[in-house]
C-alpha cells in the first residue's frame, strides 16, 4: 500500500546542532585562553618578586661588609645592579652603639603598578 506522504529519514546534523556545536568549542578556546594569559602574568609576576628579593639579599651583604661609620643614619637612594629597581636605604639609631637600616626596593610591576618589598637589618659597631 502506497502512502501519500513518504517518510524518509535523513542521516546528518541540522544547521542548529552545528551552531551550538560551534559556540561550545568556542566558549572553551576562549576559557583556555583566559587560563593561558592568567597564567604567564601570574609567572612574570613571581619573576619580578624573584628579582626584587635577589636585590635585597645583595643589599644585605653590603650592609654586613660595610664599616659601621659608613652607615650614616639618614636615608638615602643606592643605584641597584638592575635599573628596573629603586633600592633605599633608611639608617637610624636603634642604641648607642647599633643602627638599624631598612632595605627598601621599588619596581615597576608587569601589571603596571608598583609593587615594594623591604628588609630591616640591624647593624652593630664591633660586631662583623
């Protein structure tokens, strides 16, 4: 018996499906290359503060050979083995015979702003 209206089935994706399909794939791109970004500004940040933190251990080893004398409590601005970096030290008297000094470092953060670590040692005259 023949029919009036065939049934045929078609095999394939409708033009909808392929859109959503297309959207999905990339809202996922875009997501993964958010992560991406996210994360190599995340590293270049902790390079930076790796960096910083290296100027100041370097810092600290010209306070511990430098003469007592030579620490004049005041503050002032020493030049860093990095131009990036803004290094400053403040001298003051912590007794008679000790001064305490502030290590500060100053740099440009990848993001733009600046970003500051600082270290205090204290020194003492006749102690090396």
């Amino acid at each position: 018996m023949a029919s009036s209206s065939p049934k045929f089935r078609r095999a394939g994706v409708t033009l909808l499906e392929c859109v959503v399909a297309i959207a999905v794939l990339g809202t996922a791109v875009v997501a993964g290359l958010e992560m991406l970004g996210s994360h190599q500004a995340a590293a270049a940040r902790e390079e930076s503060i790796w960096k910083a933190l290296l100027v100041l251990d370097n810092e600290t080893e010209k306070i511990k050979v430098s003469h007592y004398d030579q620490l004049a409590t005041t503050a002032f601005t020493v030049s860093a083995d990095d131009p990036a970096y803004d290094v400053r030290w403040i001298v003051n008297q912590e007794t008679v015979s000790c001064r305490r000094v502030t290590i500060e470092v100053r740099w440009a953060s990848p993001s733009g702003r600046y970003d500051r670590r600082s270290l205090e040692v204290v020194r003492c005259e006749g102690v090396e």
